[in-house]
C-alpha cells in the first residue's frame, strides 16, 4: 500500500549513493523494452542541491584553493625574475657576464620550460598534492643553490633545470582547477591565479633591495637566491598537506559539501574516477592526429 504521507526527501549524502545504485537497474530495464527505447535520467539524477548550497561549497573552495596555487606561482615567478636584481647586485662582475652572456641566462629558461612542458600529464598521472609538493621543492631547491654558483656555465645549467621544473606547474594548475569548478566559473579562477604574476612582479625590485642594501659577508646577490629560493622549499610541505587532490580529498569540507561538489562535478564531465591515476595513449594520439 502506497505510502500517503509521502516518504522524506533523501539527503545530500544518500543522493550520491542512490544515484550509482538505481542508474544502471534503470537502464537496463528500460532497454528489455526494444533497441528503439530512449533512455532518461533516474528522477535522483535530476535532483541538485540548492542554489545556496552550492555557492556555499564555491565559496570554501575560493578561499582555498586558488589562493594556494596564487600563491605558489608568485614564488615561481620571484625565482624565475630575480636574476636580474641579482645582476645589478655584483652578479655581473663575479660571473663575468661579458657579452651576451646575461642574454643567454634568460632565454635558456624559456628554451628548457617549452621543451619540458609536456609534463604537464603528470597532473593527471600523480595525485595533485604529491606533485606540486615535488615541483616545487624542486624549483625552491635550484633557485637556492644558484648563490653557490662561481661561473656562467654553472648558472647556465641551474637556469636550464629552473626552467624544466617550473614548467611542471603552471600549464597544469588550470586542469586541477575545473576539478573544483564549472566551466563559466573556471575562467575567473584562472584569471585570480594568473594575477599572481604581475604581483610578484610589482614588489620584486623593493624586495630586491631590501635584501640587498645590508652589508653582509656573503655577496648580496647570493644572499638575494637564498632569501628568495628558501621560501619555495618551505611552501613545498604547505602543498603536500593543504592543496586537495579534489573535492572528495578536500579535508576542509564536510561530508554533505563534498557529496555537493562532487555532483557538481559529475554534472559537468560525467563520471570523474578516470581523471587521475593514468593516461590513456590511445586517446592521447587521437587528439594528436584529429582535425580541428
């Protein structure tokens, strides 16, 4: 006998689970009708969290997590740019930087950051927090041991791995981001991430010479790699144990707020097991060779 009152709406948390339960039984039964029976949506599969609740779930993760990977750019960008200030603080004299040797300096990051950017993939082979926590003490780590440096073929091989390790972060950190994100809420997350750039910029050269107007036994400019390259080493833990691999990771939300972003995400790409843990090559040379 039917239930007159009605039963209680499942919660957030049931939702989840009575989707992957009743979806395929549905499907199925739906099927034994004919080849020609159109498939729907179970009524659970219709179902969303409330507008609310999901700005809520947004809301937490805007606090989160494109501030840490703001953050983490920015301390690319002053190990990537500081070699200037460390010129104008007696570089160019120690290293003898005749020529068009400074040139060379920079343009040999950029020449080992295009060709190492492929390793973008590991995004997607490697759980975020674990790499992110090794590229970034990687990059920490050479920026660091450039005040040890005594010639310009040292500095040339130190700025080549600077180059190849930093290339690992950037070009992925838009793929960890639609993990978290829809598709027209993406783009200003990407943009409050790619502002980190311009900010480490404005404030490099006033760092700079705080760092260097002291009088220190140590050359100013090594003592410029060390202040500025130990921070990174120091931000590679801060990765490896707060930056959430994805929603269902993210120990900042409870149980229901993950339940909401994961069919938030669900929502968007469909089924998300797939999207970390392995790399399809099939797929990765179909996208190679397709046409536009």
């Amino acid at each position: 006998m039917p239930n007159l009152q009605g039963d209680p709406p499942p919660t957030n948390v049931a939702f989840a689970n009575h989707i992957e339960k009743t979806s395929f039984d549905n499907d199925m039964e739906k099927l034994s009708d004919g080849p020609d029976t159109k498939l729907e949506y179970p009524q659970a599969q219709q179902q969303r969290a409330s507008p609310e609740a999901e700005r809520a779930v947004v809301r937490k993760l805007d606090w989160r997590v494109p501030p840490l990977l703001g953050a983490l750019y920015l301390l690319s960008f002053l190990d990537r740019s500081n070699i200037g200030n460390a010129r104008i603080a007696g570089m160019e004299d120690d290293l003898e930087l005749t020529g068009n040797r400074y040139e060379w300096l920079l343009t040999i990051f950029y020449i080992s950051y295009i060709l190492f950017e492929p390793q973008v993939i590991m995004w997607k082979i490697v759980p975020a927090h674990i790499w992110a926590a090794v590229i970034v003490f990687a990059w920490g780590f050479l920026a660091t041991i450039q005040a040890a440096v005594h010639n310009w073929q040292g500095e040339m091989a130190i700025r080549f791995l600077l180059g190849a390790t930093e290339a690992g972060f950037g070009p992925g950190c838009p793929y960890l981001l639609s993990f978290f994100y829809l598709r027209h809420e993406v783009g200003l997350r990407i943009g409050i991430f790619l502002s980190a750039a311009p900010l480490a910029n404005s404030f490099a050269g006033a760092l700079a010479y705080g760092i260097t107007s002291g009088h220190s036994k140590l050359a100013n400019w090594r003592l410029l790699f060390l202040v500025e390259g130990l921070p990174s080493i120091l931000f590679a833990s801060v990765a490896f144990f707060f930056l959430p691999d994805s929603p269902d990771k993210a120990r900042f939300l409870n149980e229901e707020e993950r339940t909401i972003a994961r069919a938030r995400a669900v929502r968007q790409v469909g089924k998300t097991e797939k999207r970390v843990g392995g790399v399809s090559w099939k797929d990765v040379g179909a996208a190679l060779v397709s046409e536009a």
